[in-house]
C-alpha cells in the first residue's frame, strides 16, 4: 500500500466497519424480541424466527457470496453488502407487517454475510505484511460487537424503540462503503467476470442441494422436538450434494480439496469445536447465573465481561505473536488453555467467589481469543488464492454450526434444571471438548508442516 501506516489504517476500518455489522445485529436483536412480539401481536416462537432465520441465511449465504466475489471481484461484493444492509436498515423501521419485518431481516443477513468473505480476502490480497495482526483487527470488531451487541441494543431501545437496532447501521454502512469505495484497488478484470460468464460458472445444482441440506440440517438442530425427517433429509441432501460436486466441472465447493488438503479440513473442524466450546459458555452462563445464583442482569453481563473482554484484549497480542511464529504454536496454546479453563469450570468454578469466578472466565477467553485468530490464519495459509471468498464464507458457516450445535448441548444439559451440578456436567462436557480441540490441533500441525515441506 502506498502510504502504510495511514493507508493500513484506513483500509482496516473500512473492513472492520463492514464485517462487525454481521455479529453486532446477530446478537443486538436479543432485548428487542419482547417489543418487536407486542407490536405485531405474535408469539415468542413466531418472532423467535429473526433469529434462526439470520442464523440460517448466515450459514448458507456466506460461502455462496463468497463464491460470487471469487467470481466477479470481492470489492463490487463487499459494497453490495452494505447496499443490502442499508435497504434493510431502511424498510425494518417501516415494515407494516412481520413478514416484511422477517424479509428486512433477510435482506440485513445476506447482505452482512457478503461482506465477511469479501472483506477477509481483500485484507489476503492486500496487506501483506502483518496479516495476523491485520486480521486480528476484524476479530476485535468482531468479538466485541458479539459482546456488547445486548448491551448497545438495550439502550438504543429505551431511547427508539426496537426500529432503532437497524436505524443504528447507517453510520456504520456509510464509513465502511465511503472508505471501501476509495481505500479498495479496482478489482482486476478476470475472464468470466461479465454477468452471463458468471452465471455459467455458478454451480446452481450444488448450491441448491448445499442450501437444502444446510437448511433441513439446521432445522433439525434448531428445534427442541427433533424433526427427524428434516435430519434424514438434510444428511441425503449433503451425500447428494457431494456426489454432485465431484462429477461438477466447475464446482462451487470442491471437495476433492477437502480429501487433499488435510490442513484446511482440520482448520474447519477444529472451528466447529471452537465455537462449540464458546458459545456453550457464552449462552448457558448467563442462564446460570440469573437462575442458579439469582444475580442481576448487569452483574451477570460484567461476569461475562471477563471472558469476552480477555479475548478482545489477547486478540491483538496473538496476531503480533503469529506474524512471527506462524499460527501453529497459538493454535496448540490456545487449545491446551481450554482444557485448563474446562478442568476449572468442572472442579473448582461452582465453589469458589465471584472474583474468582470472573478469573476462571478471562482464562476461558484466552483461549478462545488465542484460538480465533490463529485459525482464521490457518485458513487462509492453507487456502488456495483463487478460492479465497469460497473458503472464508465456509470458515464462518463453521462459527454458525459451532453455535448451533452449543443450543443442543445447552438443551441437553440444562433442559429439565439449571442447578449447580447440571454446571458441573457442562464442565466435563467441556473437557471432553478441548480434549478433541487438542487432537485436531495437532492434526493441523503435522498437516501444515507435510505442506510446507512438499512445497519446498
């Protein structure tokens, strides 16, 4: 770039400002459920629906999206994102029905699912120099807005109602899309770029059995009743989906890579259990301690302060520490401090003070601001160039299912009573959990280093 250091810094912001719109209105709608539920007179169940639906259109949108930005540039996809977002934060506030409510919230989905693929290969195109440090940048954002996302929703609606957690975007859209429009290099003209090119390029087949089976798969998880129809036919779905893949000329997921490249397989599965391991602690603790312990909503909010403000801090400690080491020795470490962390929730953590209590969480999120970074790294070191949007587009549909699979786990445990030795079994499930991390980490070890080698 140019001039580095300014020039860095104001590319930087441009992502980040567009890729935290996805985390910050995926957990900011939690406190405007109840209003959103009064005004359009519906169930919890109905109006529950703006949340699975986000969640779903998440975890499909983004690999699809991110194959489109390979194909015609990621700068055009990275600003129809923001478009997206904008129509959204526009028509929400003046939806006269819930259905329209739930196609904004569709739109704001979609759109912030571009964006992360788009904005994670444009900082892999563009900063060399730091990459780990640049892309802890993005999990900061990121991190925090997941964090505070129930908190700033809170506030702005006290003071305009729920329309005001999607009016909120347009400082946000407005930055990033005015920064990105200058800050971003043109996008290189590529051979079947055009509309038509990429509409004969796009594997409409593999992407509709990908939907369908991501869909029924997530619906089946999703439900407190399995439906096991929808998990026998999201399982045909995906076998189908792979057959379909492997015969396609031009696939949109090429699974040969996932045979082939044991690195980047072993990065998306040990994501999976990453976020698993996460969002376990993130959506069950606080239930525990309204319930259990009867704590307030803010203090049970500043004991889960602990865990997402030591990984918020540690963030931009671990890109510095993989821009010189390489990100396996961060993803070993980060793994074997959530065996740690998973030990004292298990033994010690329902016994000792609330003090103690916060220390046990910042070292839970040590490992997990460690372990974020580095695999966001990993995956794009073991990521061919071209597949770049493709590939980060299913690194974030691996966070989905790690935290849709935490909802099973939390309903198993804490389905009939939320008591202290329910906690404990959380905490063996844990254990079990970093143990399987551990394993996967040292899978992608010697996977990256057989890589490194054939490539010397």
């Amino acid at each position: 770039m140019k001039n580095p250091r300014k020039s860095r810094a104001l590319f930087l912001t441009a992502v980040a400002s567009g890729t935290m719109l996805n985390p910050l209105n995926s957990s900011m709608i939690s406190l405007a459920l109840h209003s959103i539920q009064r005004d359009f007179h519906l169930s919890f169940t109905t109006v529950s629906w703006l949340i699975s639906s986000f969640y779903l259109a998440s975890a499909i949108a983004q690999p699809v999206t991110g194959k489109i930005g390979d194909l015609i540039g990621r700068k055009k996809l990275f600003l129809i994102g923001l478009i997206l977002v904008a129509i959204s934060a526009f028509g929400a506030p003046l939806a006269p029905t819930f259905s329209v409510l739930l196609v904004m919230r569709l739109f704001q989905s979609i759109g912030s699912g571009a964006i992360y693929p788009s904005g994670v290969a444009l900082v892999q195109s563009n900063i060399h120099e730091r990459q780990a440090s640049a892309l802890a940048v993005l999990s900061i954002f990121a991190s925090a807005m997941t964090a505070l996302g129930p908190t700033l929703g809170g506030f702005l609606i006290i003071w305009g109602d729920w329309p005001a957690i999607f009016t909120v975007n347009f400082p946000f859209i407005i930055i990033s899309f005015i920064l990105g429009w200058y800050m971003f290099p043109k996008d290189k003209k590529q051979e079947g770029s055009s509309i038509k090119n990429v509409l004969q390029h796009l594997d409409f087949l593999g992407i509709f059995l990908f939907a369908a089976g991501m869909i029924l798969l997530l619906w089946f998880l999703l439900n407190a009743s399995p439906h096991y129809i929808a998990g026998i036919g999201g399982v045909v779905f995906i076998l189908l989906f792979i057959w379909r893949e492997l015969k396609a000329r031009d696939p949109f997921i090429d699974v040969r890579l996932f045979k082939t490249n044991h690195a980047l397989t072993s990065v998306y599965i040990q994501f999976i259990v990453l976020n698993l391991f996460n969002y376990c602690l993130f959506f069950g603790l606080p239930t525990y301690f309204q319930d259990e312990m009867h704590l307030s909503v803010r203090t049970s909010g500043l004991l889960m302060l602990f865990m997402s403000g030591a990984s918020i801090i540690v963030s931009p400690l671990a890109g510095k520490w993989i821009d010189k080491a390489g990100a396996r020795q961060p993803i070993l470490t980060g793994a074997f401090l959530m065996l740690i962390g998973a030990i004292l929730l298990a033994v010690f953590f329902i016994h000792v003070p609330i003090l103690v209590m916060g220390i046990i969480l910042a070292f839970l999120g040590i490992g997990y601001g460690l372990g974020n970074v580095a695999l966001q790294v990993a995956m794009l070191d073991a990521t061919p160039e071209n597949i770049i949007g493709t590939s980060s587009g299913l690194f974030q549909t691996c966070r989905y299912l790690g935290s849709i699979l935490s909802s099973v786990v939390l309903g198993l445990v804490f389905g009939k009573k939320i008591i202290p030795e329910n906690m404990q079994i959380l905490g063996y499930i844990m254990i079990v959990v970093s143990i399987i991390s551990i394993l996967l980490s040292l899978q992608y070890v010697r996977s990256s280093l057989r890589l490194k080698k054939t490539a010397h």
